[in-house]
C-alpha cells in the first residue's frame, strides 16, 4: 500500500457535483492498493498514520499526532499511486490492483482506520472521478510505501 498524506486545515471530496465528505483539521489520505497488499500492510499502515507526530504542539514543533489531535481524516482511493514511469511517458499501472481485490482492501483498511482512531472517517467514492479540494497546513504532505518502511 502507498499513500501520500497531506496535513490539511480542511479538505473536501466531491462527485458529480455532490459534497461526498468534508473535514477540518486533520489528514487528507490518498491511498494506492497494489495485489500484493494485505491485511498487514492494512495493520502497520493504520498504525503508523494515527501515531505519526506531523500535527504542532504549543510550541509549534510537529510533536502530536492525529489521536492527540483528534483530527479528521478522509481517505480517497488513488490507483495512480502505483505508476510506473521509468520507460516511456505514458504511466504504467500494471502493479496497482484490480477492483475486485482493491476495493476489499480499500473497505478494510477504512474500518481499521475507524477503529484505531474512535471515530468515522470521511471517504472518496472508489472509482469514480472525483474532485478533491484541500488547503494543505504546513504544507506537509509525506508518502508511506508498506513495502519500503523507511
């Protein structure tokens, strides 16, 4: 699993020209399934997003994380995560998973996410174009791969 996460003062998701989720401060979280993902990159990812310390303190240090901060959070399925680009200039997205076994993933992720954070997390609508607004905070925006824990 990829995600890019971007710390947002507010973020929006909205389809068709209806308001899919909404949020204020919290995280914004882009997330790319490819077939070899499971449910213990679904553990370690949830994990590590409600833990990381990227939110400021009193003293303005990114020292408190999103369950310190009891932030908001919609996450949004983004396939184009996995592109490859080294031949070429057209994307390959041979590694990002199908539907059939993305979307599973996608489900369960949110619902680990909801559990280790307490409360309901905001959503994109898996597939559909989607036109996400945010007004990133910092900016800080980081990408987490599963499969290189750096």
């Amino acid at each position: 699993m990829r995600v890019v996460l971007q710390r947002v003062t507010n973020a929006s998701v909205t389809v068709e020209g209806t308001l899919i989720a909404e949020i204020n401060a919290g995280l914004l979280i882009l997330l790319g399934i490819e077939d070899a993902d499971g449910l213990e990159d679904i553990e370690w990812l949830s994990r590590k997003i409600t833990n990381l310390r990227i939110f400021n303190d009193e003293d303005e240090v990114m020292n408190k994380s999103l369950l310190d901060t009891k932030g908001d959070v919609i996450v949004v399925s983004q396939f184009t995560l996995h592109a490859a680009t080294k031949k070429g200039n057209r994307p390959s997205y041979i590694k990002a998973a199908r539907p059939e076994v993305a979307i599973p993933l996608y489900e369960q992720f949110i619902g680990k996410l909801e559990e280790d954070l307490g409360k309901k997390v905001g959503t994109g609508v898996f597939g559909a174009d989607m036109k996400v607004a945010l007004v990133n905070d910092g900016p800080v925006t980081i990408s987490i791969d599963t499969k290189n824990k750096e």
